[in-house]
C-alpha cells in the first residue's frame, strides 16, 4: 500500500515534535510502515498548507513583514502529487501543551479538517490528538469530528516493537532538508502512583522504561545518517530511568562529534535524592551533555495549597534545592558560552485551589532564587488545558481559570519585568558571547536567532542576515525574555 505521512506536529509535556525538533511519532510509525513492507511519504502541515492554501507559491518576506512561519517547514516534495498517489493518509497531531514556537506552527483539528477532507485516500488519525489536542492555554480540549476520518488510531508500540521500529524508521530524518533536532524517547508514563492534576502522561502509559541499549542503537544509527543535534526528552523525568549514567556515557563514546547533547524534564524531588548519592545523575549530565542544557522542572506553583490540591511533584522547598543543587554543579559557561546545565521553571495558572496569594507564592520563591543569584534559564509561564480523563477536568474543569483569568496578564507580566528580566542580565550579561547561533526569520528589519538545542534564548539582530547559517553573536541588550546581539 502507498502510505503517506502528515506531520502537522505534537508537543506534550514529555516529548516535542515541532521543528526544529523531529518527534518520535513520525520515526516509529515510519518504521513501523516499512518493516510491513509498505511504500511511505512523508510530508508535513506545511508542505499542506503551501499545496493547499498558498497554490505552492512561497514569497519571500517583504522588509516590513515576517517570515511565514506556517510554511517554513517545507520538505521541498510536491504535496499535491504525493496527496493524489497516496492510499493511505496518516495524520499526526496533537497538542497538550502549546507553547510560542519561533519558526514553526502546528496544525490544528479545525485547521486540517477542511484541508483534507475532499481527499479520496483513507485517513487515519493518531498522535496525541487521540486523547484531544489544543493549541491555546487555557482552553478545554478540541473536540475530534469524527466523521473526517476513517480511523482514529492510538499508535502505542511495546519497547520491544519500538527497538525495531526506532532504527528502521531513523531514514525519515533524511527526507527533511532542514537541519532538525532528534527527540529521544527513554521512558513513558510518571513513575508517581497518582500523576499531577492535569496531566495527560499517566493516561498515555504506565511508566515504562527503554532498555539502554535500544536507545544508543538509535542514537547511533540517526548519527550514522549525519544527525547531530540530540535531546533526551521524551520523558517525564530523566532522573528516574534506572541507568542514566551509562546511557549519556554511551552517547558520548558512540557519537563523539555530537554537536547537541540535552535533556529535557525533570522531577526535582529526584535531583534532591540523587544529590544525597554523591550527585553520579546531576555531574554525569555535566560531564558528556553539551552546554545550554536545560533540566525542566514541572514545579507548576510555589502555593503550597495549590501543591496539596493538585498532587503535584515538587514542593516549593524542594523546587528550591533542587535549584540550588544544579547551580552548584552546571552554572559555569560551556562551549558554546551558556551555562552547562540549569534548571528551567514551569509555571501553571488555572490550577485547583488558586487565588491571588499563589501568585503572591509563586514571586516569593522567584525573588529568593533571584536574590540567592540562583540561576534559572528560563521561566514558562502558561494557563493549563484541560483534558478529559485528568482530575482537573473531573474536580473542577476551567473553574479557576475563569475565576483568575483577569489577573494572568498582570502576574505573567510581574514575573516577565521582575524576574525574567533580571535573570537574564545574570544570565548573559552585555558583551556575552554566544557560539553557534542559527538564524530562523526575519521580524521587519530584524533577524531572529537561537542556538540550536533545548529552549534556547532568542536573540534579535539588526538587520536581515542570510537564514539558516550559524553567527557568534555578542550580546548588546535585554529584553524581556530575549537578547539583542550583533554578529562578530
Ligand atoms: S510529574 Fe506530574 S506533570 Fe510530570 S509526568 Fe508525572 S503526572 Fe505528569
């Protein structure tokens, strides 16, 4: 059969696959396809909606405009063509956690379903979509309309099936011409009995862990195809795999011109229980991940009411030493001229048991950080959507966020002027120098730039400089989340 992949994109609190990242989905389903024998394409929401709604005709931004973000992405193949050949149409999306992304836009349900539903191919949706996606916080869950698609498949392989799957399906990377980070899989599910009020993890899976070595074997065989650029993040806390150690270890023996080397989440209740052992999880990430590394910590609220009634991970406390601990170890600048390895903060509105004292809460233990000079490298402030099957959406649905809702801009905006601000100025004060900055789009007169890896800091430079080329750049100016630079 001719298959034909969609790609519109997947982000969810353990695992990213919007560009630059290439998810998992898309590899293990590729693999899977062609371990069956079947013939694949691959083509993206972008390629789409270049076919589809921009008559294949991509321009180049004026001087006063932006970069189109929403074709960006384009694999170059002709999507009318592989749409019309295709017998088989998969589609991959979903949503759980949206963020702001620089150079890409995921597709949504309301968005593909006119998109595709005048084509005569089957078509099958899977991704995290099938327990509902979203790509604005704050809301409930997009509902699926059923009748656009064939199937709705849960596209959820053992292990086992994936050690196959994971090296057979690598070959996708390749049909991508644009430079993409690989997100690794290590584990699935929460190792915690009962999850986090909101979270969709504990639904997916129960928490189970990839051996070793089927991790390196990918890593290995995606490095032999000419991938450089590599995040453990599809997790929920690299802490909690069994042999951590050995698997960065390995990496680093196997792959020795890797360029990128991260992580992604982390439980700081496990950074406090591995620093009580000497450390062996928090210098091993030091020592062989490569700098800029970010562990994301799902603190989520410092309010301990919030805390109690929404089971989550970490307490105030706890989030704090688990701060300090990793300033300990990977403040000091790498390579590539940020910090090692620090920690990055979550920060969720709309949680039960809010009220104004949490954001009181929240800027106590943010001023303690900010005055103890604890680096942080970046704080993701969001409204929480609302899934079903999550104890929130059962206790209490969007009862919080409607009762606070008139006061989110005002306490993300206290959080941006009186902490991001700052840090940044700690973080990467003027005259800074940051290596290997990759240009992505232009802003008006403005190119925007980021180093290649996990949540890197983004940096506006005059003028327009050629896209998708690597800079030094010297920092010359704050704003609130991002730098100024120019190229030296
Ligand atoms: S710790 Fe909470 S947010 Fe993280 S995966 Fe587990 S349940 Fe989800």
């Amino acid at each position: 059969m001719r298959y034909t992949i969609l790609d519109c994109y997947t982000d969810e609190p353990a695992g990213l696959g919007v560009p630059p990242y290439l998810g998992t989905y898309p590899r293990y389903l590729a693999g899977y396809l062609l371990q069956k024998g079947h013939q694949l394409e691959y083509i993206n929401i972008d390629d789409l909606r270049l076919y589809k709604i921009y008559k294949g005709i991509k321009k180049e931004p004026s001087v006063k405009e932006k970069t189109n973000i929403r074709i960006y992405n384009t694999t170059g193949k002709d999507a009318d063509e592989i749409l019309n050949k295709t017998e088989i149409l998969i589609i991959i999306l979903g949503c759980h956690v949206p963020g702001k992304y620089l150079s890409a836009l995921p597709g949504t349900l309301r968005e593909i379903t006119p998109l595709i539903s005048e084509l005569k191919c089957i078509k099958i949706l899977t991704g995290p979509a099938v327990h509902g996606t979203q790509l604005e916080g704050g809301k409930f869950f997009e509902k699926i309309q059923e009748d656009v698609f064939d199937e709705i498949m849960e596209f959820n392989p053992t292990y086992e099936e994936i050690a196959d799957y994971a090296i057979r399906g690598s070959q996708l990377a390749k049909q991508i011409p644009q430079l993409r980070i690989m997100e690794i899989e290590t584990s699935r599910g929460c190792p915690r009995e009962k999850g986090c009020s909101f979270c969709t993890e504990i639904l997916k899976s129960p928490f189970i862990f990839r051996k070793t070595e089927d991790i390196i074997a990918e890593i290995k065989k995606l490095y032999s195809l000419g991938q450089r650029y590599f995040r453990l993040g599809k997790q929920s806390c690299f802490y909690s795999h069994p042999d951590p150690v050995n698997i960065l270890k390995k990496i680093s023996k196997s792959c020795p011109d890797i360029k990128v080397l991260h992580i992604d989440n982390v439980n700081p209740v496990n950074v406090v229980k591995d620093e009580k052992d000497g450390a062996p999880i928090t210098k091993a990430i030091v020592k062989y991940c490569t700098s800029g590394n970010i562990a994301a910590f799902g603190a989520e609220s410092f309010d301990p009411d919030v805390y109690e009634q929404n089971n989550l991970n970490s307490d105030a406390e706890t989030t704090y030493n688990a701060v300090k601990i990793l300033n300990r170890y990977g403040r000091e600048n790498g390579e590539n001229g940020m910090p090692m390895f620090l920690p990055g903060i979550n920060i969720l509105f709309g949680l039960k048991g809010e009220t104004k004292t949490t954001h009181e809460h929240n800027m106590k233990w943010l001023n303690r950080i900010l005055e103890e000079k604890l680096l942080i490298r970046r704080i993701n402030v969001r409204q929480v959507s609302i899934f079903e099957g999550t104890a929130l959406y059962e206790e209490c649905g969007n009862k919080y966020i409607r009762k606070n809702k008139r006061y989110y801009w005002k306490w993300r905006n206290d959080i941006r002027q009186n902490i991001d601000n700052k840090m940044l100025k700690l973080l990467v004060p003027v005259g800074s120098i940051l290596k290997d900055v990759y240009s992505e789009i232009y802003d008006g007169k403005t190119t925007f730039m980021r180093q290649v890896g996990t949540y890197p800091l983004i940096i506006g430079v005059k003028g327009r400089l050629p896209l998708n080329s690597f800079y030094n750049v010297k920092i010359t100016g704050h704003m609130l989340r991002s730098i100024i630079g120019e190229i030296i």
